[in-house]
C-alpha cells in the first residue's frame, strides 16, 4: 500500500472520531460554560460584544448540590454492582460456548445476541409485566405456594439491577468468548500433565490469559450502565436515582442546557478517563503476563 492510501486508511476512523465524538464533545462543553435563558437557544452565548462571557458557575453548582454527587456515586455503585454480576454469569456462559462442539458454537452465540432483535425499550417493559405485584413471578410464586403475599420486585434496586444485567450481558459475553477462544488448549493439556489440578490450570493458566477479554467486556458494559436511562426511570423507584434521570430531567424537564451540559463533562472527566488509564494498566499487565 502506497503513503497516500495508508494516510487514507488510517485517517478515516480519526476523522470519524473528530466529527461525531471530539466536536459534539466541544459544543457540550461550551454550553456547560454558558448561562440558562429562556429562549432558542436557552442559554447565552459565550461569545458577546466582542468579550468572552463563559464562567464556571454550573460546575461549582455540581460541587456545591448534594443531588448531582449522590446521583454519579449511585451511578457508580450500581453499574459496578451490575458488571460484576454479569462476569459471573458471562465468563461460564463464554467459557462453555468455547468448550462446545464448533458445530454448535454459531447457534450458541445466536442465543447470545437473540434479544437484539427486539427492541431494547420493548425488553424492558417486558420486565414491569413480569415483576409487578400482579406479574407472571409473583402469580407464579403465589399459585405454588412459595409466597402469601407479592413481593415487591419492581420499582427498587433489584430491579433495576435486573434489568442492566439483563440488558447489557451480550456485551459482556462476546469479548470474553473473544478471548478464551483464542486459547491454545494445549497449554492446559501441559498444566495437566505437570500435576496441576484443573481448579489450578484455570486460575493460573485461563484467567490470567483472559484478562483482555474481562476488561474489554467490563468497560463495555459498566461505562453505558452509568449513563443508562430507561432502566432506573421505567424498572427503578425514587431510591435508586441514576446520573442518566438527571440528565434528561436537566435538559428536557428544567431546560436548564447548561448545568446538563456541565454534568456530561464532569461525568466524562471523572468517569472515562480513569476508565481509560485503567484499562490500559491492566491491558499492560496482561500482555507483559
């Protein structure tokens, strides 16, 4: 391939990211620098008369507002709490579609990304019929005598956990599947003939080999959990406030772009790039490994 076509290959997914990420990330932060008015635009221009007219009000609101802190540190806790979970069910589920016959390793991943095929809003409310006090679980438990009374499954941080792992588990399931399929099996063939134990040989020889795959599927599932909207505001209560309700409460209820735009920002920058420097520590680790 010749400089000018290598140049070309190389500079398309760089100009992509400059056009729908580094831009729209840059118009974000210059309302986060305006003032809210009521108008259209509703909020002030930074630039007047010639004078930069930008202040850093709004973030010293997000310090200053208990509201904002507890909304990003449930955020947090809850799509921590939810990839954690859905490693523990995906890593298995990844591990025995690699340890099946490569005639069923298709179909088995086609279950994997079947619930693609409805949509997301739709599976959702699947799950208000399914755990409501007059649900399909509850008259389920009820007629067989397990329960006297409904449990209240909907509207609380079970279900809202429920439902990001539910949501977000394909996500989690293919990176792995990704990575333990690349795995030479003779290397636990070799482990076994050395006396390890199989318990053994998959934490010294699998995991560790795995690594890439958990973290690329932990970041791919836990950095979306933290914006998530629909979940907590369709299957979550008054208790379990996420980041992504105050967000559209901001933008759409208050029309207040400004702070909005100040808590996108502030939840990138306290968010994603410690996300980033993480996973290439660990992605370091892994290959030095």
């Amino acid at each position: 391939m010749n400089p000018r076509g290598r140049a070309l290959v190389l500079g398309l997914p760089y100009a992509w990211l400059v056009l729908f990420f580094l831009v729209p990330f840059l118009i974000v932060l210059g309302i986060s620098l305006a003032e809210q008015k009521i108008g259209i635009p509703p909020y002030t221009p930074l630039v007047a008369h010639g004078a930069f007219r930008g202040s850093l009000d709004n973030y010293a609101l997000l310090a200053g507002d208990p509201l904002y802190f507890r909304a990003f540190v449930n955020s947090v806790l809850y799509a921590a709490g939810a990839t954690l979970v859905a490693l523990a069910i995906g890593y298995p589920m990844a591990y025995a579609i690699v340890r099946a016959p490569r005639a069923w390793r298709a179909r088995l991943l086609l279950l994997v990304i079947l619930p693609f095929w409805t949509s997301f809003l739709i599976r959702v409310y699947a799950w208000i019929g399914l755990l409501d006090s007059n649900g399909l679980v509850n008259k389920a438990l009820l007629a067989l005598g397990v329960v006297h009374a409904p449990l209240l499954l909907l509207n609380n941080l079970f279900s809202v956990e429920l439902g990001l792992v539910y949501s977000y588990l394909p996500f989690m399931v293919l990176p792995l599947y990704a990575a333990l399929e690349k795995l030479d099996p003779t290397l636990l063939e070799a482990a076994s003939d050395l006396g390890c134990p199989p318990i053994t040989a998959f934490w010294r020889v699998t995991w560790p080999l795995s690594l890439p795959g958990v973290v690329a599927g932990a970041l791919l599932v836990f950095i979306p959990m933290c914006g998530e909207f629909v979940i907590p505001d369709l299957l979550g209560g008054p208790s379990t406030l996420m980041i992504g309700k105050v967000l559209w409460d901001e933008f759409f209820t208050n029309r207040d772009w400004p702070v909005a735009s100040a808590v996108t920002v502030a939840m990138l920058a306290l968010l994603v790039v410690p996300m980033g420097l993480m996973r290439r520590l660990l992605a370091g680790k892994a290959g030095a490994g």
